[in-house]
C-alpha cells in the first residue's frame, strides 16, 4: 500500500498513456488530488491541450485550463510515474480481427520507461487475456524488469460515454482488478480518489477483460433487433417509432431505438468477442448475427433515400445531398468508424452529389480519414434531399419551417406545369381545366422537400403537414 499512499502525497505521479474522449477526462479528474502526467504521441493534441483547448469536448476549455495535468509527448516524463494507466483506442483491422496494434505500442513505450514498483493498468477494451497474454511480456521486453517481481498489472475498462454530460467518469461505477490481491487493492484505492459512485473489485483481470465486452455487444444486440423491425415495419409502412412509443408503455420493455451503430465501442468491441470465440472453436451466431445487421444499416438507409428522391419525381444521378451530422454519435466531435460514411459511399455510388455538415466534428480528423471537406449551413442550397444522419442538439433545435431554404425551389412548380399544358391545348379551357386537377392531384407525389430524419428528431405529423416528403428510421 505504500505505492497508493506516496501518490495521495504527492510523492509519486500517475501517467495516463492516451490521451483521447477516454484518457483525457481521467486525467483531468485525478489532476484535481494527484501528480499526473498526460502522455499522448499526438503532439498537436497536446499542443491543443496546453492551449486549453479541449478537442473532444469531454471537460470543456473552461476546466481543462484550470486542470494541473502536465501534458506531453516526451516519453522519458513517463520515468517520473509509478502509477501508468493505458487508455489507447483498440479498433478493428478491414477484416473485421482485432486490431492491437496501439496497445502493443503503448506497451513498449510504457515498457521503455517502467521503474521497479511500478503499477500498470490497462482501460483499453480487449478480449480476455490480452492484458497477461499479450501486454505483459510485451512490458516484460522492453523494460527488463519480471510482472509479478518488479511491476505489477491491473485492468479497469473504461465506461465513458462521449458525449455524455450525465454519466460521466465520476458517476459511473469503475469495475477494477489486479494480478494480486494488493494490487487489487492499490488500484482500487487509486480510482476511488475520482470515482463517486465507487469502484467494483473483480475477482480477476480476464473477468473484468470480458465484463467491458459484453457490455457492448449486450447493447449492439438490442439495437439490431430494433434495426430488423425497423426494416420490416418499412416495408409495411408502419412508423417504427409509434410502434416503439406503444410498446413502451409496458413496466418491463426495453427501450432502445434502430440506427447507426459506429465508433469505437459498440460498434468495435462485439468483434473481440467474436474473434476470441472463433479462436476457442466457437462461431458466434447471436452476437455475429446482430453485427451484420447494424454493419448494413448504412446501404439499407442510403437505398431509401434513393426511392423517396424517386418518389419526389426527382433523378437520381446529380442530384444533391445534405448530409446533416458525420460523426459517429450525438453531441461528440469523434468521426472514428462513423456509419454515416457508408451512407455517403453508397449514396456516391448512384452518382449522387453529398455535401456535408457537422458544426461538432473535429474537421482535421474527418479530413484525414474520409477526405471529406466539411462545409457550413450557408453552403447548403439547392438540395433535392436533406439528411439529418446525427442527432446533434444543434440540429435538434432547428425549426421544421427554416430547413426548406436549403432546397431547390419549386414553389412555382405547378404554374409553370400549367402554363406549358395552356400553351400546347388547342381545344381550350376544358382541357386546360382537366389539365390542372391532374397536376394538383399529383402534387403529393411531386414534392420538392425530401427530408431523411434517421433517429427521428423531428415530428413526422409535423414535417407531413409542412408538406416534407419524410423518412426515418
């Protein structure tokens, strides 16, 4: 225990290896009773991080200015810790298989710099065994030192939810464990400085590894199943959220709602599942089954706002497109492994025109991954569709009413129709009069303002009476 009580007098510092929507706020919230270094490769992140700008938008610039975390990308500050939390992201290769690589690197690092006495936890999500399979030799390796002799390991997965303002890090219950009973207990006191809602022992590391697994594909599966009804009922024309509101009424139904399911948890951490079980000789068929459906949501989406533009008497091929909302949730600035870019792909493939729109996201990083220059509101005009693909607050606030500027007008659609008919008529009014009910009666099908409300954030009664041609999920 003299490890925790030289950190509580400052006598020792805890690092936090990662700096990112996950390691940025933990940092943050130990700064305020402890040493902490802040480590991150990324030097423009710590560069932006120095400045007091908070890029993920976690804590705000606000507390990340009056924070005492010592931020920096020079790995040999990492020597002045004996407490390490590893907080880098774990995705997934193209294939679908883990990808470890950023743990890997965090290790050698961390390897490089350990001292005797050190402590090493892991946040990062991973499959049961990584830490001690993988981790610890790798550690092992680079520093020369023996787990279990001269350091020791801990998991605690990270249940951070970005974007979040409610459940956050502090009012979240930390599950935690150790390769030992004291180093259970030397963590455990270590999160319990910032964790209000108390830390959960778990009687070992690879229980914890799995706990933070099934979290997410626990969630991934409740949201496919609504995806499937959401299909189906579609197909019926039945309104999936009147469906969902009905059903709702009942004490015990769960209620989750159809959509994209991206990022770097829900839509990452299911395959580590998957991958370990294929491993074991297992195929996955509850948890795979529910990953294909949310991984074709996307073509699914992108294929009906295809048919509403039809449907509005509009062609397909150069038609434009809003895209409202890139990143791959609500009120967060991360683009990782957003869904909404398969609806962009897909949509790009009928040689549709996009444009998109996201005041939140960070524009360098959606830059960098999609090529994607994001544009503003004033740039959106002359749209045959608009999508609201991210239920930002931004977006939520909008007015039903204002969103039609953005689109091609065609107030004088009809007129215009009409005058042609008149022209052409030789037989007179009659005709010109038989003309003008078809066209009016036929304006329902003609409507100009596709509107794509994904997550249902606007009204659909609403947007039907102010004459949107609407879809949602």
């Amino acid at each position: 225990m003299n490890l925790y009580e030289n950190i509580v007098n400052k006598q020792e510092k805890v690092s936090v290896v990662g700096l990112g929507y996950v390691g940025m706020p933990i940092a943050v919230a130990f700064s305020q009773q402890i040493e902490v270094v802040g480590f991150d490769i990324n030097q423009r992140k710590v560069e932006s991080y120095l400045a007091g700008i908070d890029v993920t938008n976690e804590v705000g610039d606000e507390v990340l200015k009056k924070s005492k975390v010592h931020f920096t990308s020079n790995e040999k500050e990492l020597r002045d810790c004996k407490f390490h939390i590893v907080a880098v992201p774990t995705p997934v290769s193209t294939d679908k298989t883990p990808d470890l690589s950023p743990i890997i690197s965090a290790c050698k690092t961390v390897g490089r710099n350990l001292e005797k006495g050190s402590v090493v936890v892991f946040e990062s999500t991973v499959y049961p065994g990584v830490t001690e399979d993988i981790c610890v030799p790798i550690l092992e390796e680079e520093s020369g030192l023996k787990c279990g002799v001269d350091f020791k390991v801990g998991y605690s997965p990270e249940r951070i939810n970005p974007g979040d303002k409610v459940n956050r890090l502090e009012t979240i219950t930390k599950v935690v464990s150790g390769m030992d009973e004291e180093t259970l207990e030397i963590v455990a006191k270590v999160y319990e400085l910032v964790i209000e809602a108390g830390v959960y022992r778990a009687e070992s590391i690879k229980v914890a590894e799995a706990s933070k697994v099934i979290e997410n594909a626990q969630r991934d599966i409740n949201i496919a199943f609504m995806n499937e009804l959401s299909i189906v009922f579609n197909k019926m024309s039945i309104d999936t959220s009147a469906v969902l509101e009905a059903a709702g009424t009942k004490w015990n139904f769960l209620k989750f709602t159809p959509g994209l399911v991206g990022g770097h948890c829900i839509g990452v951490d299911p395959y580590y599942f998957i991958y370990k079980a294929e491993e074991l000789g297992y195929h996955s068929q509850i948890i795979a089954s529910g990953r294909r459906i949310n991984d074709d949501m996307g073509k699914f989406i992108a294929e009906n706002i295809v048919k509403k533009l039809i449907q509005a008497n509009k062609l397909v091929k150069g038609s434009n497109v809003a895209i409202m909302g890139i990143t791959f949730k609500e009120n967060t600035p991360d683009s990782r492994n957003t869904k909404v870019i398969d609806i962009i792909k897909e949509l790009e493939g009928y040689g549709i025109n996009i444009t998109v729109v996201d005041p939140i996201a960070d524009e360098e990083e959606v830059w960098n991954h999609y090529g994607i220059k994001l544009k503003k509101m004033e740039d959106v005009i002359n749209m045959d569709a608009v999508v609201f693909a991210v239920p930002h607050e931004e977006f939520s606030i909008m007015h039903l009413a204002n969103i039609k500027k953005h689109y091609k007008q065609y107030e004088n659609h009809n007129i215009v129709a009409l005058n042609e008919v008149a022209a052409t008529q030789e037989s007179g009014l009659e005709n010109i009069l038989v003309a003008s009910n078809e066209l009016f009666e036929n304006a329902s099908e003609q409507l100009p303002y596709v509107l794509i409300d994904i997550k249902g954030i606007f009204s659909r009664k609403d947007a039907e009476k102010l004459g949107y041609l609407y879809w949602s999920l």
